[in-house]
C-alpha cells in the first residue's frame, strides 16, 4: 500500500501567501497523488479559521476541492486527522464532499477527530487515528482501544502532537501526553507524526514536518513522506518528496564580525537572494552591532522583492543532555467540549463571575 503523507500544510499562515503555498502542492505533490492508495493527511491542514473573502479561505477551499476531485478520478482515499485545536477547528469537514460525490465518497474520505480505528480491508491494513488535545491519558486509552476492536496491535499509527525526541533541546518541562517513541512501538509497526515541523525518523516513528517553512529555526529542507508500506512484512519504504519551492528563511550569523565585515557579507547575501515580485523571503541576522543593524535595515529597504529581516543578539541556548528527567507540565489539555468551564473558573478565581451559560452564548458569537 502506498501511502502519502502530508502534514502542517498550515493554510492562511500569516507568513506564507496562500497561493504559493496552492501553487507549490500542485508542484510537488499533486504528480505524486497518481500512482497511491492513500492520502493520508496529519493534521494542522488550516492555521487559523478562514473564512471565503480572503485568499487563504479561497485557496484552502479550490485545494480541498481539486484533492476530492483527484481523489475519485485516480481511486485512492483520503484520510484527515485533526491537528491542533487551534489551527484546524472544525474545517476539515470541508473534506465530507458525500453531497457532490455521492455515498461511495463516505468511504473514500474521511475526517478523525476522535482516537479512532479503521481496517482498510482492500490492502489488509489497520490504521489507529490519534488527533490532537484529547484531554485523557493517550498510552493508557490505546490499548483499551484494541482491546474492543479484538486486536493486539495495528499496522499503522497516525499521531498529530509530541514525542519526547522531538521536542527541543533545552527544555526542563514537557506537555502532557507526549508519547514516547520505545513504548509506542508495540502497538504498530509504524507511527507517522505530524505537529512537529522538522521532518526526521526515528527508529518507527515517521515525523512528517511542515510541508511549508513558517519561521526561523525550521530553515531545513521541506516537503512530505512517499510510504510503501507491506502488510506481510510489516515493513515500510520511505521516500522524501522535497518542496522545492518553499520560501527561504534565512539565518546569518555576524556576531564575530566588526561592523564594516558584517555589512559587506550582509551585502554579499542580499546581492545573492532571487527578485521574485509578491515572493517573501525571511532573513534572521544575528547581531548586537547597533550600527550593522541600521546600515542593513537601510538596504534591506532597497531590495526589488519583499525581504523581511529581522535581529537576534543570538544568545547562547544551554542544551540539556538526554540524561535529564524531566518535569511533565500538569496542564488541563482545552478542549471545545471543556473550554468554557475553564473560562468560568478562570474568571471565578480572578474575582470575576460569568455563568456558564453566558461564556457559551460568547464563545458561539465570537467563534
């Protein structure tokens, strides 16, 4: 079976123009959707709610119809996690298309927003869905999960959220419900991960990363996974499809130059960079040098196509080494469903007093 993955497309991102985001799936990924059996979407498909008079909500919308549309003409599915609350709300539903494509379309797209499991019985393959913010303990309902379904395991996990290896060097605390990769391992031959946006893999678990560069520190290559997975075998081929086209985010590092080496080498990259009109590119530099600084923000003025530059002093980030434990945070995970008691409580204890039904009337209102 060969599968697809895409995850952290992150439509409407305010740093990434939404139709170079549509023009760069119709690139790279698009050729790729003739010859697989699955799509298979990780979550944080929307970054924020769109709505249809702004160009994000008008490509999300044309990119959701042309995937449905290819979809049926080519015979693959379409699966789609939720993400983070935040990002994907209840958009994805925009995938249901059974009104136009009639009730063979339930079976060939489907939206996950509950820890669910499926068998797709043409290619022999069980797949558990594990979306985002659950708001219970993940690791203890999974095997209770099988446990109703009769199995022991699946062939394959589809996470969006954390894993202890992906989370950032320097931390002392980490989110609740982070999964760890040695412990999931058992119930799948293979995990892939969206929510963190460097692609890696580790051991089983296939982290898919950001199919878009939204900021610095992510700089690294971006794209999606090709998987040839056997059932048999319980083994999995990977292929990683690179977006070419992915904005440039930039970091150069001055701060062991003096003022008048750092502006020269500013210059020398600015000099580099393509003029591509209504195309953003991101430069991060990393100085203290207050003189560079204006010096470069006075040419930065002058380039031929929007450049964004940013300064960062660069101050040194003590890594922790893998030996430190660390503190999980005992957070409520919100949910859409707990939010509003949250709220009330929140305001209760700061010496305000909204009755609950007040904060949902609200929260309708402004959602």
């Amino acid at each position: 079976m060969r599968i697809a993955f895409l995850t952290d497309v992150h439509m409407g991102h305010p740093k990434v123009p939404a139709n170079i985001a549509h023009d760069n799936l119709k690139r790279y990924l698009y050729p790729h959707l003739e010859n697989i059996d699955v799509l298979l979407l990780g979550g944080d498909f929307f970054d924020d709610v769109l709505t249809l008079d702004i160009g994000a909500g008008y490509h999300a919308t044309l990119i959701i119809d042309e995937l449905c549309t290819m979809a049926k003409q080519r015979n693959f599915l379409i699966r789609v996690l939720r993400g983070t609350w935040s990002h994907d709300r209840h958009q994805n539903k925009f995938f249901l298309r059974t009104s136009l494509d009639g009730p063979s379309a339930k079976e060939r797209i489907k939206v996950f927003d509950t820890l669910s499991i499926e068998t797709l019985e043409q290619y022999g393959v069980s797949i558990m869905y594990i979306p985002s913010e659950l708001g219970y303990d993940v690791m203890a309902e999974i095997p209770e999960t099988l446990a109703a379904r009769g199995l022991d395991r699946v062939d394959i996990i589809a996470h969006h959220g954390y894993f202890r290896h992906l989370l950032p060097n320097g931390m002392d605390r980490i989110p609740s419900n982070t999964l760890e990769a040695s412990a999931i391992k058992r119930f799948a031959a293979l995990v892939v991960n969206g929510h963190i946006h460097s692609p890696s893999v580790v051991n089983n678990v296939v982290n898919g990363g950001s199919f878009e560069r939204c900021c610095h520190g992510e700089e690294e290559n971006k794209g999606f996974f090709l998987i040839d997975y056997d059932p048999v075998q319980r083994s999995s081929k990977l292929e990683f499809v690179v977006n070419e086209g992915a904005l440039t985010f930039t970091t150069l590092d001055l701060r062991q130059h003096g003022t008048e080496e750092a502006i020269d080498r500013y210059v020398k990259l600015q000099t580099a960079l393509p003029i591509v009109p209504e195309r953003p590119t991101y430069l991060r530099v990393l100085t203290a040098d207050v003189v560079a600084k204006q010096a470069i923000s006075i040419r930065a003025k002058e380039h031929l196509a929007p450049l964004y530059v940013s300064f960062d002093k660069g101050d040194e980030v003590i890594e922790n080494e893998y030996s430190v434990d660390l503190e999980v945070i005992d957070l409520p995970v919100l949910t859409e469903s707990n939010l509003p008691e949250h709220i009330v409580s929140y305001l209760h204890d700061n010496g305000d007093d909204l009755a609950l039904d007040e904060v949902v009337a609200m929260l309708r209102e402004y959602a």
